[in-house]
C-alpha cells in the first residue's frame, strides 16, 4: 500500500486531487436502530471512519472493507452502491492536499478481539447522530448522521425450520 500512497503524493504536489476509500461499519440492534463503530486516528486520537488509499487490484468496496480489517478490526460486507463522499484537507510534511473520499457501508459480521492497528488505535459503537457530533470533518458527520440501516438489515434474518414452516431467527 506504500506504493499506493507514494503515487497519490506524486498526484498531489502536481495539483491534482487525490482520492480515498472509506468504510462506515454498522450494525443493527436488537431494537433496530443504526449503530456505527469510529475509530481514532493514529496521530491526533481523533474519532474517523477506517479510511485508506484505493489499492492496485482491488475495488474501491473491496480496498475499504480491508482497511475496516485493519484499522478497526471487524469483518463484514461493503455495501456495493456508496453511501457517499466527502472531501477533507490532509496533511502532509510539508503542505496540506484536498482528498476526495469514496464511503462505503460496511455490515458488520465479526468484531475481531486482536486487529492489525489495535495498540493504535480505539474503536466506539455509537448511534449514528452521536457518532456525527464527534467526527470534525463536517461533510462526513452528515453522510454518517443520514446512514438508515438498508433494506433487508432492518428485520432478523427468517430461517426455514425443519419442517418447512418459516422461523423468525437471527
């Protein structure tokens, strides 16, 4: 992924904007409300969405699931549509470049005990209104303020007993 970012900074000092993926993990409780996990930032702790650079090879659905893996240590599966996109200001050593971010829903299945960036960082389920009052980029508190669960995340899953008749189950 090195090579991915080195290319992006290349763009950047040429003027051009550069672009990121990101995930919004979620989930839905047993009430049916959203809940979304943040993560803090390695640098300033401040609470972010696992976000990275696209990755040679990989969709951009496919590069934001495994930086979800590795910044925020869950599994699940990106939402094929995004939910959105945002631009923020990065900073560089020596200069700040505007980046354009592809956001993508991420359903969260497993909630991993050890991740790849965990002595770096702290992950939070929270509602998705109090989860947008903690991020600074104003842009991506809205998009994540908005988030509904999709159609489908909203009921337990149904499983066909072993008779046949249809159970309501998760």
């Amino acid at each position: 992924m090195a090579a991915e970012k080195k290319k992006a900074i290349r763009k950047a000092k040429k003027g051009e904007r550069i672009r990121q993926v990101a995930a919004v993990p979620f989930r839905v409780t047993e009430g049916g409300a959203v809940e979304v996990m943040l993560v803090t930032s390695r640098q300033t702790q401040r609470f972010i969405v696992p976000k990275g650079w696209p990755m040679k090879g990989k969709s951009g659905r496919k590069a934001a699931t495994v930086e979800a893996l590795e910044e925020a240590g869950v599994v699940g599966t990106a939402l094929k549509p995004p939910a959105g996109s945002y631009s923020y200001w990065k900073r560089l050593q020596s200069h700040f470049v505007r980046v354009d971010v592809t956001v993508y829903l991420l359903a969260v299945t497993e909630e991993l005990a050890n991740w790849q960036e965990k002595r770096r960082r702290r992950r939070a389920w929270l509602s998705a209104a109090d989860a947008a009052l903690l991020i600074d980029e104003p842009e991506l508190a809205t998009l994540v303020k908005s988030i509904k669960a999709p159609a489908g995340e909203q009921e337990p899953k149904r499983q066909a007993d072993p008779d046949g008749a249809q159970a309501t189950g998760k």
